[in-house]
C-alpha cells in the first residue's frame, strides 16, 4: 500500500462503470482486492476486463443481496432513478446495509445541487439550491448518506463533480455537425476534471478525506461552455460551432441542453486540493490538450 496504513481492508464500488473500474484499477495496483458491482452484463465484462471481481447488483430491487462490507471502503457511484425527487435506490442500499457496515464511504455526486449562481464561485458549505428533479435527486442522495453516515458512526465524503472529459468523452461529433452553442457573452461559467485527474481524486478521499466533509471536484480553471467547444474546435481542426441568442436557443436546442445552459458557477477547489492533498496531472483542458 506505498506504505500508507489504512483503516480498511479491501474495496467495493457500487455503480462500477468507467470511473470505478478506473478507481479500481488504481487500487488494484496499490494491492487491495477490489468488488465491482454493476446491473448490466456489459458493466460485468468491463469489470472483468479490468482485473476486478464482478458482481451483480440491482439498485431497484428491494431487498439487496450484499456481501459483507465490514472491513471496506464503499464506493457509491450509481446514479439516482431517472425520475422523481427523491433517491430511492441510496434508501434501498442503507435499508439493506443495516449492521453491514462499511469502514468508510465515499460518494460521487454533483455540482448541479448548487443551482444557479450567475457565474459566481460556489464553495461547499454554500447552501445548495437544486434547481432540476435531477439535482434535487442528487441531494436527497446525499442527505440520506451523510444522515446515515452520522447515526452509524461511519466516515461518508461527498464529491461534487463538475464535467468530466476525456479522449472518449469529447462532444467532437455534436461540433463536426454544426449544432450552435450560446453566444459567447452569453455563455455559462462551467466546471470540468479530466477522468483520470478523478480517478484519482477518488483514492485520494478514501485515504485522505475527513468524516461528513463534501469536495468540489474540478480543475479550478476558470472557463465557459462556448469556449469549451471552441477550443476543442481549434484543437481538432474543426470549424466552430455557429453562435446563437437565447430566442434561437430555445427553438432548436433540446430542453436538456438548455437546462444545462441556464445555471452558470464556478467551482473553489480549494478544499479538495488541501485536505486530499492531491496535484492534478491536468490542471486545465488547454495543458491537456498539448498532448494530444
């Protein structure tokens, strides 16, 4: 364990898609078993595939079959269900934990709870204004984790994740096919962290974190939606994407798009750069960028 003692023996990731078999991975390396479970067959393979031990979970059904947790970092990073306000799938995993109680967990959420802040800088203990059913899930999640975290005597680390990009994961279709964005002067202040920088932020609460603290996970740079998509346009010798007011907006993008597009902060990373003591391998998309 690079000579780091740990109050735990083992790992367990709940929702192991792309991130938790990256997380895993990292831990795999640091000699720790590590369980990965997942609903899909296609989740299972990539869990195989990525040296963990598979096992399938279904979130929706109650009640669970766990194994024992005793001993173990819990990694939550199942999404809530896709309607609703509440988180029912986070009620069905701490109904079942009961006396399964893991050492310590840590969550993935999001930035959305925070709502709209008109560009300005978010630090964790603002409250949070969810504005979308989406991120209201998100919170109720949260509640119910850190609520249960207190009762049960079990450190629980929240992270509010900002965008995640990587080589995979970037919107180069959507800007080869000409779908406009916003005006730049109009566009929303945004947040991002490369994947593997969050991969690694993961491990890094699970060793470092402090009982019933939330994180701000971002690269801290400071950026907007519109030149997200013209720097990767320049970069991959793409034409920009044509620019439009809010009226075009409205009519010919999707209303999910424009729910993204309505809420603009900027994230102080600061905590998470501190307490986790963590130095990013790519500190903003440009010197990502210069690599590939």
């Amino acid at each position: 364990m690079d000579n780091e003692r740990t109050p735990f023996e083992d790992v367990a990731i709940i929702g192991c898609g792309d991130i938790g078999t990256r997380v895993g991975r990292l831990w795999r390396e640091k000699g720790l078993s590590v369980r990965g479970f997942a609903r899909s067959d296609t989740s299972l393979s990539r869990i195989v595939t990525a040296g963990l031990e598979p096992l399938q979970l279904d979130l929706d059904r109650s009640p669970l079959a766990l194994p024992s947790l005793d001993k173990s970092l819990l990694y939550t990073f199942f999404p809530p269900p896709a309607q609703g306000d509440l988180d029912r799938r986070m009620q069905n995993l701490l109904a079942t934990l009961g006396d399964n109680q893991p050492a310590r967990i840590v969550q993935i959420s999001t930035t959305g709870v925070y709502g709209d802040r008109q560009g300005g800088w978010v630090h964790e203990d603002d409250t949070p204004q969810p504005q979308t059913a989406r991120a209201r899930r998100r919170l109720h999640g949260e509640s119910l984790l850190r609520d249960w975290g207190r009762q049960h005597d079990v450190p629980v680390m929240v992270l509010r994740v900002g965008g995640i990009y990587g080589l995979h994961r970037l919107p180069l279709e959507r800007i080869r096919q000409g779908t406009p964005v916003l005006q730049p002067s109009l566009s929303p202040k945004t947040n991002r962290i490369h994947e593997d920088d969050l991969a690694r932020i993961c491990v890094a609460a699970g060793l470092h974190g402090q009982a019933d603290h939330i994180y701000n996970v971002s690269d801290g740079e400071d950026s907007d939606m519109t030149g997200y998509f013209y720097q990767l346009a320049d970069h991959f010798q793409l034409p920009r994407p044509p620019a439009v007011d809010w009226p075009e907006a409205e009519r010919v993008m999707s209303k999910g798009m424009l729910s993204y597009l309505k809420e603009s902060r900027r994230l102080d990373n600061r905590k998470m750069l501190r307490e986790l003591r963590v130095t990013l391998i790519h500190p903003s998309l440009k010197a990502w960028l210069a690599n590939h």
